[in-house]
C-alpha cells in the first residue's frame, strides 16, 4: 500500500505493516483510557458531589443566572432555582458500583479525545501530501474544539433545562416523582455525549463540501425551514413557556447551522478533495 512523504513520493508498505501501526495506535489508546479511568475512579466521589450532581441543586450556575436576569427583567418567575432541589435514589443493590465503573470510564473517554485525534493524525498523516495535510490538521483541531463545546452546552445548559422541567413535571398531583440514580445518569450521559457529538455536525458538513456531495446554496435555501424546525425542537426541550429559555437552547442549536454554512464552499467552487 502507498504511502506520501512530505515531498509527495510515494514510498511502499504493505498491508500488514499498517496493521501494525494501527494495532500500536489502538493500544495506546485503549492504555490510555485504561489509565484514565483507573484515576478518575478514586477521585470519582469527588467529581460525582461536585460536578455531575450540580445541576439537582439550586445553586447551580445555569440557575444562578436565571436567578439575576429574572429579578433584573422579571422574565423567569417559574424558573427560579432558589427552591430547587432533586433526591436521587438508589433502587437497585450494585447500581452505585456499576455507575461508579462506568462513569469513570466515559468520563476518560471524553477527556481521552485530544489524544486519540493527535494518535489518528500520526496514522493518517503519512499517507497525506502538504497541501492535504493543512485540510486534515484543521479538521482534527476543529473537530476537538466543537466536540467540547457541545459537551460544555449540554452540560450547562441542556441537560439542566432538562432536568427542571422534568423533576417538577406531574401528570397527577397523586403521583409523586422518585427520580432513580440509573435513570438520572442514563440521561445525564446521553445528553450531554449527544451534544458533544451534534456539534460536530459542521465538520461533517465541511467534510461533504470537500467531497462536493453538498453546497452552500442548500443552507440558503433552507434556512427559514431550519428555524422553524431549530426552535420547535428549543420548544421541546424547555417547554417553560418563557422566550428565554427557548432561545438559551436555540442558538447554540441555530449557531451550528451558521458554522456549517460558511464552511461549506459556494457551489461554484466544489472541486472534491484536494
């Protein structure tokens, strides 16, 4: 199998010494996973009282915040956190073992991110000339960067508006809510890894312009669409009632759709991959 050198010769290699290289790559990473969740289960308490179980408190920044606007403007009179408070229980005998486990895991593998994109770069970039090399460096970096943004807004903000509505939503006043530990962190973790992965959404459109499956033109001619469809899926998430907190879901959502759209090229300039 080819390969590219920094001049653009092509040196062979074959098949089984890139199995090799990727075996090597796929055990550091899995060693460094390893690692990391070996760390972050002795400090797992910690992090589990400080950071994953904020947002059941009032004084939560998220909450904080809601707080200062809606005395400065009295928007947000039934989104105060002062009062607000969940109970997270234990049903099950080994639930806090297992999610001990496997919280530390996923919280590694998050953090493990910048790692195993500078690994995959060491992989491919070999097989890449310079000119291709800039266009796959900028997609690694700006793969990382969106990547935690979208976990930082899913854990600041969606998961949170989320969970406020929810704890407090009651289809009869006879049925009182008991909110379980697996369910609290089955929820936790897919929204906030769902954004994670959502805002890498611009770089899958980056990538299909570079293809030429997709043009600028298609984000101009459906912008008013995607509004539409960007604000009743904010609606569904913070059914509240109050404008606020509508838009606190949309723009990032509708920010994403911008950043895709300057990304891709017009489709006069599609020329595929260089």
């Amino acid at each position: 199998m080819p390969t590219k050198s920094d001049g653009g010769s092509s040196a062979e290699m074959s098949f089984w010494s890139h199995l090799d290289v990727m075996r090597a790559m796929l055990v550091k990473a899995g060693v460094l996973v390893v690692v990391l969740t070996v760390v972050l289960f002795s400090v797992m308490p910690d992090i589990f009282d400080r950071v994953i179980m904020a947002p059941c408190n009032g004084d939560f920044v998220l909450y904080r915040l809601f707080d200062r606007i809606g005395a400065l403007h009295g928007w947000l009179p039934d989104f105060s956190g002062r009062d607000f408070h969940v109970e997270i229980v234990n049903i099950k005998l080994a639930s806090q073992f297992f999610i001990h486990v496997s919280v530390s895991f996923w919280c590694a593998l998050v953090l493990s991110v910048p790692a195993m994109m500078y690994l995959l770069w060491g992989f491919v970039s070999p097989a890449l000339y310079d000119g291709e090399k800039k266009g796959v460096r900028f997609a690694f970096l700006f793969g990382n960067i969106m990547f935690f943004l979208g976990v930082a807004v899913g854990y600041f903000v969606v998961f949170p508006l989320t969970l406020r509505f929810l704890a407090d939503y009651h289809v009869s006043a006879m049925v009182e809510n008991n909110i379980s530990l697996d369910s609290y962190m089955d929820n936790f973790i897919m929204i906030v890894l769902m954004m994670g992965l959502v805002f890498e959404l611009p770089l899958l459109a980056w990538l299909l312009g570079r293809l030429g499956i997709i043009s600028r033109d298609i984000f101009s001619s459906y912008r008013r669409h995607a509004i539409v469809f960007f604000l009743i899926a904010a609606a569904m998430i913070t059914p509240t009632g109050d404008p606020f907190t509508l838009m606190v879901v949309f723009l990032p959502i509708y920010f994403l759709w911008e950043i895709a759209y300057f990304l891709v090229p017009p489709k006069k300039k599609i020329t595929g991959v260089e």
